[in-house]
C-alpha cells in the first residue's frame, strides 16, 4: 500500500504530465488532436486514482484541496470517455492544474518534514 507521500508524488506528477501535453497548444490543437486527447485524459484518471485513495486524515488536514473535485473529473474520464467535454477538460487543465501542482509540492514538503 502506498502512503500519502507516495501517493502526493503521483499525483504531482500526472498535473506536470498534464501541463507538458498540453503547453504550447491552443484549445483549437487540442481538440483536434486524438493523441493530446487521451494523454489529458489518462493522466486525469492517474490524477484522481491517487486523489481517491489518500487517507481521511490527509484530506481533512488539506482541505482546500478538492480531492472530490479531481475525483469526479476521474470518473468522468473513466466512465465516459467517449463523449467527455473536452472543453471542460481544457478548462480544467488551463486554469486548475498548475495551482494544484503548487499546492501539492508544498504539502509534499510538508509530509517530508514530518518523516524525517
């Protein structure tokens, strides 16, 4: 079982993925490329697998994060992959990701200190 650290690494990792497929495009790039499409989309499902499984304790702690949020658009993506919004999804990736990837990198400072 991965802990909380490991699992804020993860997700750290799926917004920098997100931010790479998709710097440099315009929303008319995006929705016209399949392949940016599913990489968005796959690396949203790792996003919200990892939000989903952090522990209650960590959620409480850190509740400006909206861990529901990120889990919902997971399952949108998973579950409805086919006729996803890819505007929300655009939206989601423009103007929410880079602010979570910052307040995930110091909450995984945070968690560090407490390890050591």
């Amino acid at each position: 079982m991965l802990t909380d650290l490991q699992r804020i690494e993860h997700m750290i990792e799926a917004a920098e993925l997100l931010l790479r497929f998709t710097s440099n495009l315009t929303v008319t790039e995006y929705i016209a490329s399949a392949e940016k499409q599913y990489a968005v989309k796959f690396a949203f499902i790792m996003l919200g697998e990892d939000a989903a499984t952090v522990s209650e304790e960590l959620k409480l702690k850190y509740s400006d994060i909206p861990w529901g949020e990120i889990k919902g658009m997971r399952n949108i993506v998973a579950h409805n992959y086919i006729k996803t919004d890819e505007m929300l999804i655009w939206e989601a990736v423009s103007s929410k990701i880079e602010p979570l990837r910052q307040r995930l990198l110091q909450i995984k400072a945070e968690l560090q200190k407490t390890e050591e």
